[in-house]
C-alpha cells in the first residue's frame, strides 16, 4: 500500500511540474483567474505581453491590472461569464502599442460550477495590419496608458 501512495503522490508531482512547464512553454499569454478575482496562474508569456513580472501579479486581484476606468465593466464581465449569462469575450487590446487578441471564458467544473477564468492573449500584430489593409479595422484605444494603465499589484 505505501508503494501506491508513494506512486500516487510522486504521479501527481509529474504531473504538476508537467502542467507548468506546458503552460510556460505556450506561445500565448495565458492568466488564469479565481472566483475571488485573485490571479491563480500568469504565465511568462503574459508577462512579456502585458509588461508584468509574473510573480507580482499572481494572489493580486485581476481588477489591480486594469485602470480604475475598467474596474466596473471587468467585474461585470467575470460575472457574466461566471453565471453563464456570457459564453466568451474576444476582442482586441492595443497594449501600450501591442496589437494583441484575447479570448476570456469560464471553465466549469464536472457539476457546472465555475472554477476559473482563463484569459489567452495572443500577439496579433499581423492579423491587425492585415486587417487594416483590407479595409476591415476600426482603431481601438490604447490600453496600459494614463487611466487605463495598469494599478499597483497590491494583494488587495
């Protein structure tokens, strides 16, 4: 019996440590959020795109990475997404000149309860200029920048 359980926790360490290296080896952003708001996972691709140590943001509130401006209508969307009355978001985000897209959507567990929200964040910048060529772009604000700049990853 101790060489199952010893064979089960070391599977679930494995397991552990390949599900990170998976989720830094990713070429997406990836930011994972709790019920609570708190950022559970952000990895380095994240970082890199959004201009953020990943370690300062993880056990912040996503709402500290956002402006002021945005707290409202970020908190209504987790909601939305979190009861199920939104399916996903997508939509594009020029981060202090980062043409980037995000897809954001709720990931339910087995009895349909919301666990998290993921956030993917994808660098866009070809699809943008693409985009703009064929006559099918509409500029969008600057994201990062004065009221929309990022807060402070207080844990608060």
């Amino acid at each position: 019996m101790d060489v199952i359980v010893y064979s089960l926790v070391d599977t679930m360490i494995l397991d552990a440590k390949l599900l990170q290296n998976t989720i830094e080896s990713l070429h997406v952003g990836i930011i994972l959020v709790d019920n609570d708001n708190r950022i559970i996972l952000f990895n380095r691709i994240a970082g890199q795109m959004l201009q953020q140590k990943p370690d300062d943001r993880i056990g912040t509130s996503i709402l500290r990475c956002h402006g002021e401006v945005s707290e409202k209508p970020v908190k209504e969307m987790l909601s939305n997404l979190r009861s199920g009355k939104m399916e996903k978001y997508e939509g594009w985000v020029n981060f202090r000149g980062r043409m980037l897209y995000e897809h954001i959507y709720p990931l339910f567990d087995s009895t349909g309860d919301c666990i998290a929200v993921v956030e993917e964040l994808h660098d866009a910048k070809e699809k943008a200029a693409y985009l703009k060529t064929k006559g099918h772009w509409k500029d969008i604000h600057v994201s990062g920048i004065g009221e929309k700049a990022p807060r402070t990853p207080l844990a608060d």
